[in-house]
C-alpha cells in the first residue's frame, strides 16, 4: 500500500479581502482524503509564513501558501532548494504568481490541482540576499507596496486609488544599473526585476516573462504623460506593453546590479511586499530551477 502524501496549509487570515473561515471546510471537503494527510496552520504576524515553512519543510512534501503574492513569497523563500512543493490557493489582493501559473481562483478548482499533484521547478530569485519568487523592484512600484501596506484596506480597488493618487506627485530616482559590469540605464519611473509576468489582477509588466526558462527581465518604465495613461492601461491588461515607447526590457541570466544614487536607504519591493533597504545598492540574483511548485 503507497503511504499518503502529508501536505501543510498555511492560511495568511488578512490577505485579500476574502473571508478565509470557509478554507478548512473546502480542504475537508475536497482534497482527496485517499491521497492525502494534512494539518492547517494560520500566520500569527508579518513573515510568520516564512518560519513556519521553515521548520515543516523536512515533515512534508508539500506546503501549501494560502493567501496573495506576500504569502506565497515569504513560504516560497523557505523552501528554495528543498525537496518540498510549494502549492498555491490564491486568496489576496493581487494573486500575480498564480495567475502567471494559471493557479484557479475558486478554491474548490485549486484544491483540485493540488490532488492531482503535478510538481514542477520553476526558477527563483534573490535581492541582496532575500528570495523573491514573481518580481522584484524599485521605484514607484516599491512607492506603491510602501502605500499599500500602510492603508487599512486590502483589495484591487486599494491599488488602483494609491496609484492615480501618487503618480503625479512621484519624483523617479536616479539609479546606476549594470549587468556584468556593462552600465544600461539610469532614472525610469520604475525598475522591475521580472521572473513572472504580472503584479496582479492581469496588471502585466513583463509580457515575456515564463518562470522556467533560466531567464529574468530587467524592466524600465520611463515616466509618462498623464494622457498617455489610457492606452498605457489598456496595454498593460492586453499583455501588450512591451509595444509601448516608455517601456524597455532586457533579458539576464546573470546578475544584475542597482545602485540608486540620490538616496541613502532607499525602498524595493519583493513580489509585492514593501521592504526598506539599510544600503543603496543592490544585488539581483537568478537561482534557476530552484524551487518546486504544484500547478
Ligand atoms: N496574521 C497576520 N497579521 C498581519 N500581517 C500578516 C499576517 N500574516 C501574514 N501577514 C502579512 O500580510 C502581508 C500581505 O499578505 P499577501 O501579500 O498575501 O496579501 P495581499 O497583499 O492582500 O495580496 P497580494 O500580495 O496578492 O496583492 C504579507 O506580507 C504577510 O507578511
């Protein structure tokens, strides 16, 4: 007789604007009791997910992050090169890692993915050091994560006001990129670091973007005019930007490095999630195939 499958869900109860109490009883009801034992864990506090991955991942063979991108971030991160599966049922604001993986949102559809147990290595990367799964970046998306963590309501529409709010007021940074020494660009809106396609919500920067091929792009997007905005818009939701003249990519295998020259300690983000920096200068790294994920 084969021995069942010991799977952990970890629920982040804030993400989103969900409520999360229906979860246990959708994983009681259709995960496939003959293939699986399971145990549920809820996060007590920010990057309390990235600990409790930490000290499960030898117990089990997958882990399950319930929640949105920060969620799947702070689990992902623990079990980069370990033999445990990071699964998804996206509950945020946002889902952009699983929809880039074409994670179902219903969660009964998601619990179904998860019986069928399809494991595949994606690639990973790190930012001085902290892992990141979907994107990292500087500028005004950290702008907007740093906003977004501070406002009391979660959800798309949160996003949408912060940003029409900030943009005219934004001052971009300058910033001194370069990769294998080769010096590339200086002072966009924003500089995006993409293994995945999308912030969320179909909000597509990196159009290119596949988390398997061994590849990340660096983005930029320079600053616009506000009439631009529209199109802009429409580009990003069609999966089109990469047509637009404020957009330029460029695709890495290596290591990238951002200096950002007119502050101190300046922010980023990491797959969504606001973070401040203690240097100015910044270290991007590709860890190819390093974690398992169901899909
Ligand atoms: N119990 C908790 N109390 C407060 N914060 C928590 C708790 N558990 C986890 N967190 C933090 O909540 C943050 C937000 O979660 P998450 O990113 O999953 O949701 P979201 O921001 O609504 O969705 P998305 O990232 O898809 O837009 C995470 O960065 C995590 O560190």
């Amino acid at each position: 007789m084969h021995s069942k499958i010991n799977i952990l869900f970890i629920i982040n109860p804030i993400s989103g604007v969900g409520k999360k109490n229906l979860i246990p009883k959708a994983i009681a009801a259709h995960l496939s009791k003959e293939k699986f034992d399971y145990k549920i864990e809820y996060t007590q506090y920010p990057s309390h997910g990235q600990k409790i991955a930490l000290e499960n991942k030898h117990l089990y063979q997958a882990i399950v992050a319930i929640g949105g991108d920060g969620t799947v971030s702070e689990i992902g991160a623990s079990l980069i090169h370990s033999e445990c599966a990071l699964g998804i049922i996206p509950c945020g604001s946002g889902n952009g890692i699983a929809r880039h993986l074409a994670i179902p949102r219903k969660i009964k559809k998601a619990i179904e993915k998860i019986n069928a147990f399809n494991v595949t290595s994606i690639d990973t990367g790190t930012c001085n050091q902290t892992p990141f799964i979907g994107l990292c970046g500087f500028g005004f998306d950290a702008h907007i994560a740093e906003a977004f963590e501070k406002h009391t309501k979660r959800g798309f529409s949160t996003y949408i006001k912060l940003v029409s709010k900030a943009y005219s007021k934004y001052k971009p940074h300058h910033y001194q990129i370069s990769i294998n020494d080769q010096e590339v660009k200086h002072n966009p809106l924003l500089v995006c670091i993409a293994n995945s396609s999308q912030y969320g919500n179909g909000f597509t920067i990196s159009p290119i973007s596949t988390m398997q091929d061994g590849k990340f792009e660096l983005i930029f997007i320079a600053r616009f005019p506000l009439h631009a905005i529209p199109k802009l818009i429409k580009q990003f939701f069609s999966k089109q930007i990469h047509h637009s003249k404020y957009f330029q990519s460029i695709t890495f295998e290596t290591q990238v490095k951002v200096n950002i020259t007119d502050e101190k300690t300046p922010s980023f983000h990491i797959d969504g999630d606001h973070k401040q920096s203690n240097t100015s200068s910044f270290d991007i790294q590709l860890l190819p195939k390093s974690l398992q994920v169901l899909v």
